[in-house]
C-alpha cells in the first residue's frame, strides 16, 4: 500500500467521525430539552440521630497514641524525617529553610516560632504540638488544618508517623514523657 491509499483512509475515518459529530450537534440543536427546575418526584427522608451519632464517631476516631508510640523508633525517624529535611532543620539553633525549624517542637505552641512567618490557618489553629496533634497532623497535612501552606502528601504508614514524632520528641532540650 502506498500512502496514497492510506491517506485516502485517515481521511475517510476522520470524515466518518466529523458526520457523526456535526449530526449530533444538529440534533440537540433540533430536539431541544428543558430540564425541570426542582425534581418531579421528591423523597421524604427521616433524620437518624443514632446513625448521624454513629457517623460522627467513625469520624471523631481517636488514635490509641500508646500503641501507636509502641510501634516507632528513633533511628527510624531519623531515615524517614529524610523526607522532611528538604523544608525543615532539626538541629538546635537551626535556621528556617521553606518550613519553621523543629528543634523542641513537641509540647511547644502551633505556629509559636517568632522569626518564620506562618500561614493564617497555622496561626489560628491555637493548640499546642502533643503526640496526638502530631500523629494527626503528620498524617495528611492539608486536611488536617486546611488552609496550611505546607504542601507534604503526608505519612500513611502509622509505623513512620510514630518513628518521626519520637525522633522530633527526642530533638528537644526537655523532651516530653511518653505517654
């Protein structure tokens, strides 16, 4: 076949489908619909309250932080907080990279670092970095206190979130008991 013949057919295919288009076209144009404003046929439904309680507890699920602690390590957190070296020191009297130094973060006040200027949601959120805040957090950032700059996917692995709050623990002058 020469391509002569197999332009003949790419054009072929290409009209085929620009008829099949321009009568779709014309035929919503011809047969117009108009779409009802508030549903024909309404559904009552009856508010559960034990099922709406029950969701929210499903949501309100608190994290055993014990067991959770139970399965992190230090050295661990160390490889993993790798990840995090990109945007944050850890080192005492480290600077601010894109994100606040985390030397004695645990136990201190969100968005209390005087010389990094925080996003409005970190500013507003007015609790203090305990291990649960933390877990919470390190988890998926973004949902966890919207409107936060910090732009990390999060760690899902509950073996990682525990090994990094452990090692950011550790890298304090006064580390918190564990609980």
């Amino acid at each position: 076949m020469d391509s002569f013949e197999i332009n003949k057919i790419i054009a072929a295919v290409l009209l085929i489908a620009l008829i099949v288009i321009g009568i779709g076209k014309i035929s919503d144009m011809a047969f117009h619909v108009d779409k009802l404003e508030k549903s024909a046929y309404q559904v009552e439904v009856q508010e559960d309250s034990q099922a709406t309680k029950l969701t929210l507890e499903k949501i309100e699920e608190k994290v055993d932080i014990t067991a959770l602690l139970a399965l992190g390590d230090v050295s661990h957190g160390e490889k993993v907080f790798k990840k995090c070296a990109a945007c944050h020191l850890i080192n005492k009297g480290g600077d601010n990279k894109i994100g606040p130094a985390l030397y004695g973060i645990i136990g201190r006040k969100v968005a209390s670092k005087q010389d990094y200027k925080y996003s409005k949601a970190m500013a507003a959120y007015d609790k203090n970095w305990t291990f649960e805040e933390m877990n919470g957090y390190l988890k998926k950032p973004q949902s966890y206190i919207k409107g936060t700059k910090m732009a990390f996917a999060g760690l899902r692995k509950e073996k990682d979130r525990a090994s990094v709050i452990l090692y950011l623990n550790q890298n304090s002058d006064s580390p918190l008991p564990l609980p």
